[in-house]
C-alpha cells in the first residue's frame, strides 16, 4: 500500500506539469490566430435623404458622416455610398445600381385592363 502512495506522489508532478505539453494533432497556433483576425468587409444597406441631410445604413446602424461604427469612421454619405476609413485607409462603398436590378413592366397592368392605351 505505501508503494502505490509513493507512485503517487512521485507521479503527481509529472502530470501538473502536462499541460505545458503541445497536442500534436492539433494545428498550428500561427493558423488559428489568422482566422480570428480576419475580419468580414462592411456591409451597406442603404443611403437615405432627410430634409437634405444624407444618412446611410452601415453595418446595420444608421449613420452620418463623422460617425464611427465598428471601427469604421464615416467620412461622408455620398448620393449612392459612403467615404470611409478604417485601419489607416480611407475607401468607399457604393450602393449597387438599382437600374441594374429593378426592370419595368412591358405594358402597365392598370391600362392594359383599362382600355386606354
């Protein structure tokens, strides 16, 4: 019985000191701490005109130039984006064009039903 109390105690340090042992099946730190600096690009969902007065939609909040948002200073809401900076670099983001995604209607429902031409 005293010899397994001794295994014990001499093997107790042993495993205090294991967690400073690397798992080597997992990846490499470097990789890890990469993906978590990643960061996604900001996402504009709108530009709106209040009384003359631009604002935008940007990372899902509403801002105006000289806001700041998730990192990102707003330099200015622009017709279709926003001038911004982030990260030492100044860049801007546009609304896609609606031309591009919106079309007409060939004949107007309401007239075509109507009789007038």
């Amino acid at each position: 019985m005293k010899g397994l109390l001794w295994i014990g105690v001499l093997t107790l340090p042993w495993t205090a000191n294991a967690e400073g042992l690397r798992d080597p099946t997992r990846p490499p730190l470097l990789q890890r701490h990469a993906a978590a600096a990643h960061e996604t690009a900001p996402i504009l969902s709108a530009v709106l005109n209040f009384n003359g007065e631009r604002r935008a939609i940007f990372n899902g909040h509403l801002v105006r130039g000289g806001s700041a948002v998730d990192g990102y200073t707003i330099d200015a809401v622009l017709e279709d984006g926003v001038r911004y900076h982030h990260a030492g670099r100044s860049q801007e983001l546009h609304m896609p064009h609606p031309a591009s995604s919106f079309k007409k209607p060939a004949v107007d429902v309401l007239r075509a039903s109507s009789g007038v031409p």
